[in-house]
C-alpha cells in the first residue's frame, strides 16, 4: 500500500489556501445577512463585497467598477461573448477565436453560429500559437468581437495576447481573452495588454470553487447576463455568493503578491521534470511551447500507450494527474487541442499533462521520474505496437 500522495493536477482545481477559508467563515454563519439589504447587519457584505471587487481590480490593473462577479469562468466566457455579440449585433455577426480554446468558448461559438452568426476558429502552429498577423487576416467589416485564451489549459502554451490587443484596439473590435489558468499564475495587465473583456475562476489560484469574475473594460457594449434584480449593477441578477466573492478576493490578493517568486520555482520544477522524462524515456513528445507557457504545465505523448492506462498506474503509486481538462475527462475521443497542433490522434491518446503547484518540491518531481519511467515501459511491453521497436531507433509516430 502506498501511503505517498503527489498532486500533479492543479490545472484542474487546487486546494484551498487556509487564509482564504478563514477569510470566509464568518459570512456562512455569523454575517450572513443578503447584501441587497439596507440595515446595517447587511451591509456588512456589501462592504465585504466591495472589498473582493478592489482586490480582483488591483490584481488585473483594472478599476473596480470593471470586475463583475460570476458562478464559474465557464459562465463569465459565456457573457462576453454572447453579452457583446448580442449588444453589437447591428455592427457585425463576425466574431474570431482559435480552435484550441476551451470548451466554454467553443461551444458558446458554436450556438451563436446556430444564431446566425459567422466564427472563424484560427488554426494554430505545432506550438498552439496564434500570431497577431493571422488574427488581422481573419478581420472582416463585420468583426464584432475577438476571443483568444491567454494561456492554453492542455499545453499550457502562453499566447501573444498584448500584441493582440494591440491589434484590435486599433481597428476598434472588442478583445476577449478566457484567463482562467493565467490568473494567478503569470502576472496580466489589462490596460497595459488592451484587454476589454476577461475571465477568470478562483478554484485555479486556491480560491473557492463555484466563483469566477468578468473584467469589463468601461464603455464596453455588453448585454446583461441574468435577468432579475439589480445586484451587480444591474448586470448580473441573483443574490451575491458572499463568502465565495471574499474567498476569491482573499486568494486573488495573495496569489498576485508573490507571482514571480511562485513562478521561479514552478519553471524550476517544470524544466527538470521536462529534461528528465525527454532525456530518460524514448518514443516522447512535448506538447506546447517549450518556454511561453505557464510556469507550472507540462504535456508529454508516449507512443505505443494509452494516457488513461498510464494515470491509473500513478495514481496506484499516489500521484494524481490527468490526460487534458477534466471538463472533457469523461470523453474518449482525443484531446481536440492535440489534434490542432498535429499530434496524430494515436498519440494523442497516450498523453499526459502534469500542472505543478505551490506545494509541489523537488522531492516530488523525484518521485515522479524514479516512477514514471518503470510504468511507461511496463505498459510498453504489453502493447503490440512496441514489439520490435529498438531504443534509439525511429518512431513511427515521428
């Protein structure tokens, strides 16, 4: 019985910091009067809310009249884009993204296409880049809106999102970026990048979950989400999720404080495992950029096995990972970011991503390659397509 436990799977949720916990306690049980109240036990969370809303604002670089509070990110990407393409609908119905976003962006574009709008999904290169010269060919008259992820939930890869910005905001079209795996990890400026809409989720930096925000840069066209009281300024109904808001304000704040220190020592663990696994395991491939994605990513393909064989064999030995995004862990068909950067749907079945995180060490990552090597090549020798195979020879995927 193995009684070590390595998580290696923060790009799907992350614990919960102490601090944070702590911060929300008391709007559960002692200030839990609804903040839409006028007396004074109420307004308690009013205040609290306000406070979260200058937090989230002062990490973004943003005014806390522009940060708007949602259920997830997956609901504050579905309210950029369908809250500016409905309110721009007279200007255009062209919107462009990329075919490596998630899910929430996908799925959003392709019901607004059922709508009668038109979505140019860019392709990107082997690394999963778009450029700003792509982005400008794609423009139409018609362009209403542009959405493109900061950084890339599977590959981790880090798109050029101030050059971008740059971009639309000189030809006037609103810019979109879904940066529910950058918040919290790489430091972002919205005014800086000329960002006009982003979204992010607080479970990503050790906040709640069940908590997201929308950054709304002032003056942008958007139509309101949910319809029904005045809370968040008229554009959000429901009664605000207090104690969630005062976590994610709480976790934003100390996320953002040491990010460039968290962010040396996550590259550190990252570019070792990196070296080793290629270094030490034939028949590997690295998906994403090499050094523009996130500090704490890692996505390798090992041919002749599949990814799901090899997560249940490290998680007999106590270390939890993943195959790609656990919005899609229940599919079977390959990861449709792997197939965009031209990894064959063969190997893109025998992937496995690895997201470091504030209380991974080195002892970990030896751990990790005193392992992962003997179960890579345990699965190896009971895969037919490996018989015959000579270490150092070519591969066939190759």
């Amino acid at each position: 019985m193995n009684n070590r436990f390595v998580y290696l799977d923060h790009a799907a949720t992350t614990a919960m910091r102490p601090e944070v916990y702590e911060a929300m306690q008391s709007y559960f049980i002692e200030r839990y009067g609804n903040p839409s109240s006028i007396y004074s036990f109420a307004r308690d969370g009013k205040k609290a809310i306000e406070g979260a809303r200058d937090k989230v604002a002062g990490a973004l670089g943003a005014r806390a009249e522009e940060i708007f509070f949602t259920g997830s990110g997956t609901e504050a990407d579905n309210w950029a884009i369908k809250g500016v393409a409905y309110a721009n609908k007279f200007k255009g119905n062209h919107i462009i993204t990329t075919s490596i976003e998630h899910h929430a962006v996908l799925n959003t574009c392709q019901y607004l296409e059922g709508d009668g709008f038109e979505v140019t999904y860019l392709p990107v290169d082997e690394n999963g880049l778009v450029t700003p010269e792509q982005v400008e060919r794609a423009i139409k008259s018609n362009t209403i809106l542009i959405s493109i992820m900061f950084a890339n939930n599977e590959i981790g890869t880090i798109q050029p999102i101030a050059e971008i910005g740059k971009l639309t905001r000189k030809r006037g079209i609103y810019f979109h970026t879904d940066a529910v795996q950058a918040v919290g990890n790489v430091p972002i400026n919205v005014a800086e990048m000329n960002i006009d809409l982003l979204s992010l989720s607080g479970h990503k930096f050790y906040g709640p979950k069940g908590i997201g925000s929308l950054y709304i840069r002032k003056g942008v066209k958007i139509t309101s989400f949910l319809h029904g009281g005045a809370q968040e300024r008229g554009r959000r109904a429901s009664t605000e999720n207090v104690p969630a808001i005062v976590g994610l304000g709480k976790a934003i704040e100390m996320a953002s404080s040491n990010i460039e220190e968290e962010s040396r020592k996550l590259i550190a663990l990252r570019d070792r495992t990196i070296d080793e696994v290629m270094k030490g395991i034939p028949f590997v491939k690295l998906n994403g950029h090499r050094s523009q994605r996130l500090p704490g990513n890692i996505n390798f393909s090992f041919e002749f096995i599949e990814g799901e064989s090899v997560l249940l064999m490290l998680d007999m030995k106590g270390i939890a990972a993943s195959t790609g995004s656990a919005c899609t862990s229940g599919s079977l068909d390959p990861s449709h970011i792997l197939l965009a950067i031209g990894v064959l749907p063969e190997l893109a079945n025998g992937s496995l991503r690895l997201t470091f995180g504030e209380e991974n060490t080195q002892e970990d990552v030896d751990y990790l390659l005193e392992v992962l090597p003997a179960i890579v090549e345990r699965l190896r020798e009971m895969s037919p397509l490996y018989e015959g195979v000579e270490i150092g020879g070519k591969s066939y995927a190759v």
